[in-house]
C-alpha cells in the first residue's frame, strides 16, 4: 500500500534561488559569532545538519552524542563522536518500520552504517565553514552519499548550501561489501553528475531552541536499493521541503520536532556531552596532617599514610640522608596523580632528608622512579613551583626493575574484581540484537613479584545469543557462540609472568586457559625505545580449542588440532595529539598471514580504538570468509568518571563481528604494551599536570 500522496514526478526541482541569495549575501556580512555552536544540532540520521541534509558544522573537539529519531518510516538509533578537531564520525543503525527483513523471524527490516565528516575549513570573518561528508560508504551502502557542505552565519542565522550524490544524488549507488568506495575521488566526473544541490537556514536567537527549514533533493522513490521504497514512496513526496523546531530543555538534551515531506511529523531526542568529564567530581581526601606529623618513626608514619592513600606493597627506607618510598599504585587511573599523591604526603619531611627517590611499582615490577629533593617537594607543595619547574628540577628514570628480594608492607598476595559486562550480537539471521548482560568476576595470586595465577568466571543471566548460521569453513571464531550462548563459563584459569630488566627490555609468558575459547601457552616480549615514542616487540602462541561444554576438556573434533600465532609488533606514541598507532604483522590464529592496523585515542582517560586487518584468505573455502577483512572499534571507559573518587577500573565494550574468522588472534589477559602503557617519559611528561591534581 503507498502511503505518499501520489505525485507526477516532474524531474529534478532546482535549488530554490532563496537559498542561494541567502548564502551569497551571508558572504558578505560579518558574523560576530564565527564558529559553529550553537548550530551544532542533529540531523534525522544523527550527523550534525538539519533534519534529512546536513551542514557543514561539526560537533565540539573531545564531545560525542547519542541519540533516537524517529520520521516514518524510518527510525534512527546514532551516536556521533569527534576525536579530533573538525572531524566527526558517527555510527548509526536504521530501523525500517513495518517492512520486513530478509529472515521473518527477525522483525522490522534494520541497517547499521557508520559517517565520517571533516571540516576542512572553519568559518572565519571572511570565509564560510567548508565540510567534506561520506554517509555509509562501506558494506550494503542502503543509504549512502558523498558530499560537500558549506555553512556561514549572519547570527542569529546559519546559512548552509551542499551538493552530494547518492542519497542526495541522481540515482542510488551500488554496494560495497569489502573496503571503502568514496566515487568523489575514484570518479570526480561521474560524482558530479550524479551530484544534487541541497540547502537549509537555521534561525537560533537563542542557545536553547532553534527554526529550521531545509530543501531535500532525495528522490525517495528513484532509492531502489531502499527496502522502504516499494512500500512507502511509489510516487514522488508531497513536499522537498522540510520545517522543524528544536529545544533544548537542559544543557546535554536537545528535542526536535519538525514536519517533513509534506506530511509526516518527525521527532528526534538526542544527548550530548563532553569526553571524560566526570559526573561527578572527583574527591579523594589526604592523609591528614595530624597523621603526618604524627610522632614515631618515618617509616611507620608514611607506610600508614600511604596506605590509606590507597597504596600497597609500600617500602620505606631512609639511609644517611636519601629517602627511598616504593609502592603499588592501586588508585589512582593516572600514574602521576599516583606520585603527586606521595609528594603531598611528603610535605613535613625531617630536615636531615635531602634526597627523595619514589617508586611506582606494579605486581613488584617498577614502572618509573622519580628522583627529587625535600627542598624541591617543599616549594612544589606550597605552589612556589609549578609542575613544570618542578619536574625540570627531577630526574625520571624508567630503567629501573626493582629489587626481586625486597618485599614492601601491607603487600596484597590475593586480589579479586567483579564489573557488570554486557555484550551485543548484531546482524545475524536469527535476530538483528542479540545480547547477554551480566557479570564477570575474577581472582588474582600474586605469589613473588611478576607472577599471577588468574581465574576468571562469567555470569550472564540474561542471555538470548544464538546464530542459525554454521561454522565456517576454517572456525577460530565463527563458533563463537557455542562459547557465548553459556550463562556461566569460566573464562580463564592461568598463570601468567611478567619480567622487566633494567634497560627496558619486557618478558611475558602465560600458561593454561587462556580465554572463553583457547588454552595453551602464550608470549611475548616488548621495549620501549626513544623515551617511550617507539614500543617494539614479539609475540606469538600455540592454543588448543576448548569444549564449549566442558570448562576443562578440549574439543575433539575441531578442524585443526593445534592453532598458532606469531607477530611483530610496533606502536608510536603521539602524546602531541594523544594518539597511538599499532601494528601487528605476521600469522594470525587461522594461519592466514596479513597485517592489523589499531588507531588508539585516548581522550580524558576514555580510550577508542578501531582496527583494520588485510590478510591473505585464499586458505579458506567459504564465500563469508574469503576476502573478509576483520574491523572494529572498542570504547574504553574509567570508573572514575561516575563515582566521585580515583579508580584503576575501567570498562570495555567492543563492538565487531563474530562470525568471521580471517585476522584473528587470541584474547590476551594483557598484552605488554598495554602494561607499559603510559609509564614511559613521553607520556609522563604528558600527564605531568596530573600530579597536582
């Protein structure tokens, strides 16, 4: 049944010359507002624009937001994200209501897609804002386009004018199933032809609510690939012009209401806030001064201190005139607020203690050890020295490796942890969302320093995975589900060592069941070179599948009786822009040989990571797995961000395919990069400011 007026479809409309006058008259006004907010608003699909176009504004540098739209038959779940200035890049899935997917049983037909826009050029005095956009330029590409947005304010108005194809074009573009297909670049000349002019005004006379109207070029009808088209838009649409109003009842939530092709009413609720920022602020009190100065010995006074600070495994050790302090940070997220901590509790030091050597260790492993003076920690705790002057003062040195025969006080041989854990499956024929939600728990001995016996359960009382698909051709992960589909699995029982010596040169062996599906043995070396810029290292295994039912025994009837890895591994560190760039290159767990490329961003504490693995297939034998190139992205986020106090806690949620098997390796417990992690000069110098925190 049509549920759109039919229209004749008298071709292609025209810009209307408002729009165009508009925005060439804006060129020659100057804004007394050149920037983008507060027109930074959501479009239906979740990318900054106004309701079906976008602009060429983009959300605030280290800010995100989430989001749910709803204009039929259409609806939007998005979230939109920038990690870098001018850059924005936003996933999203799509619901199409009441058309069916290709499997009945999986309800309303959905699409998942992922945008990036880049603001090549920011509004100036003279000049507009300029954006460079692609929508859904990988995979089924249902709703894609290419284009060029720009945008100029004459406050409180915002002018935008776009051109873009695809979605916006001419006619539908065709799938990408492996890769990323941009026609702007591959076909400039056809990009233009199929090319369409879009445009909209914003009117904002205040920060908390907005007018909008946009003209939309989409010729829904013409979208043959668009599931909605046969259903929805047989004929062309009522009206291309869109009307809208936006409100903002709190800071960080923003509604939308807005009447659109003529004759559907859309609405669309998003929340947007700023990376890392705690909601609620951070308190973690001193020791007090009554217990500094406290009479009795100086060690016993700051081992006490110290504990109470939050720290373990402490050692104090005064010889003639040095004081030597080593302890476990168990805390603090960032290893300098760990040792401006220890400064603060430094302040009422004996006279006759010149030197002050302070150690951050980690399961008896030194980390780094600051080097100072009384004289130096007094002047920086009443504020006569900044951090910078402070630590110019200071010496790093991050080649110590502690002494193996010297055990601290109040050394913790057990430590357990337990976090909720949610986990989603998307996009498999049995259903578009499958879930499990529950917790996992562990159990760490630390018996002598380096060394860890781990246990690891699972528990997911809510838990509706399952697949109709069969395992693949060469299965290292596309029976995963086997192992998820449990309630309670024991999701690691292993022993895992690490050694450090004293030029940086990192060890790593670890033995037994070393994940949900592989046991066996585990390794690893790693260096950090050029303070910290360069880590380099070796890794590889050699695993055994394990029985998804039977937490102890192996599979018997596996394709392969043993599988094995072995990499070279490289990152460098960009602490200027708080990026790390990963590499790992050389046999992944199905034996195909490729390489995989990790970009790390690490904003306020929150990392994001997303990977991308080429690797030669033609071992295996299937269509699903042949060509397939592994991706994803992780979000990584601190507790201490919603509890008012420091924490090492983090969560992790990962969001990729599981049933593909080129480019996989095994799920480490961790690997020694991420135990160096920010522990080298570089980053000590970038996180210096948090020792006065």
């Amino acid at each position: 049944m049509n549920h759109n007026p039919s229209l004749p479809d008298r071709g292609i409309p025209l810009l209307p010359g408002a729009f165009c006058i508009a925005f060439l008259l804006s060129l020659f006004v100057l804004s007394a507002r050149a920037e983008d907010t507060p027109f930074t608003f959501p479009s239906n699909w979740g990318g900054t624009g106004l309701m079906e176009i976008p602009t060429a504004r983009v959300i605030r540098e280290n800010s995100y937001r989430l989001g749910f739209s709803q204009i039929k038959p259409y609806r939007h779940y998005y979230g939109t994200i920038s990690p870098f200035r001018g850059l924005e890049v936003g996933l999203r899935i799509m619901e199409v209501r009441e058309v069916p997917a290709f499997d009945p049983q999986s309800g309303d037909f959905r699409d998942k897609a992922f945008d990036l826009k880049y603001q090549f050029l920011p509004e100036g005095k003279y000049v507009p804002a300029m954006a460079v956009g692609f929508m859904d330029p990988h995979g089924t590409r249902l709703y894609p386009s290419q284009y060029l947005a720009v945008s100029k304010q004459i406050y409180p108005f915002d002018i935008t004018v776009g051109f873009g194809n695809g979605r916006f074009g001419k006619r539908p573009l065709p799938e990408k199933d492996e890769g990323i297909e941009l026609e702007m670049f591959s076909d400039p000349e056809e990009w233009f032809r199929d090319s369409q002019f879009f445009g909209g005004i914003q009117f904002a006379p205040s920060d908390d609510f907005a007018l909008m109207i946009e003209y939309s070029p989409v010729h829904y009808h013409r979208q043959v690939r668009d599931p909605a088209r046969d259903i929805f838009f047989q004929g062309p649409v009522a009206s291309r012009y869109n009307f809208g109003f936006r409100y903002k009842p709190f800071k960080s939530v923003e509604v939308d209401v807005s009447y659109q092709r003529g004759h559907e009413i859309g609405i669309n609720l998003s929340f947007a806030y700023d990376i890392g920022n705690p909601l609620v602020p951070l308190y973690d009190p001193l020791p007090g001064e009554r217990l500094l100065s406290a009479e009795g010995p100086l060690a016993e006074t700051l081992t006490n201190a110290l504990l109470i600070a939050g720290f373990s495994d402490i050692l104090v050790i005064t010889g003639g005139d040095a004081l030597w302090i080593t302890a476990q940070n168990d805390r603090y997220y960032y290893s300098t607020r760990a040792a401006g901590i220890i400064l603060k509790s430094l302040r009422s030091l004996p006279e006759y203690i010149k030197k002050v050597h302070i150690v951050l260790t980690e399961n008896g492993i030194a980390h780094y050890e600051l080097i100072t003076s009384r004289e130096d920690i007094a002047g920086f705790v009443s504020g006569e020295l900044t951090v910078s002057e402070f630590l110019s003062l200071s010496q790093i040195n991050t080649g110590i490796a502690g002494d193996k025969n010297v055990k601290g006080r109040h050394t913790r041989v057990f430590r357990y942890g337990i976090k909720p854990s949610f986990e989603t499956f998307l996009n498999d024929p049995s259903g578009f969302f499958k879930y499990r939600l529950g917790v996992s728990g562990w159990l760490g001995y630390y018996p002598w320093k380096g060394g860890t016996f781990i246990a690891g359960i699972e528990g997911y009382p809510v838990n509706n995975i399952s697949s109709v698909n069969e395992p693949l051709s060469l299965p290292v992960r596309s029976d995963i589900v086997l192992y998820k589909r449990e309630r309670v699995a024991l999701g690691r029982l292993m022993f895992d060592q690490i050694y450090k010596s004293p030029r940086e040169l990192y060890g790593k062996i670890s033995a037994g069941y070393l994940e949900i599906q592989y046991a066996g043995l585990d390794g690893e070396i790693a260096k950090p070179i050029i303070d910290g810029r360069i880590l380099i290292g070796l890794s590889g295994s050699i695993v055994k599948k394990r029985d998804p039912e039977h937490p102890f025994s192996f599979s018997s009837d596996d394709a392969e009786d043993f599988y094995s890895t072995a990499f070279i591994n490289a990152r460098l560190n960009i602490p200027e822009i708080n990026i790390s760039l990963d590499m790992k290159a050389g046999r992944f767990l199905a034996g195909d040989e490729g390489v995989r490329f990790t970009v790390l961003k690490f904003i306020h504490g929150v990392i994001l990571r997303a990977w991308y693995t080429v690797t030669d297939t033609s071992d295996f034998t299937d269509e699903f797995n042949k060509g397939y190139h592994d991706k994803g992205i992780s979000i990584t986020i601190p507790l201490r961000l919603f509890i008012g106090a420091d924490s090492r806690t983090a969560y992790t949620y990962t969001l990729t395919p599981w049933t593909r098997d080129p480019g996989q390796d095994i799920a480490h417990y961790e690997t020694l990069f991420d135990f160096i992690g920010r522990n080298t000069r570089i980053y000590i110098n970038k996180d210096r400011e948090m020792i006065n925190r």
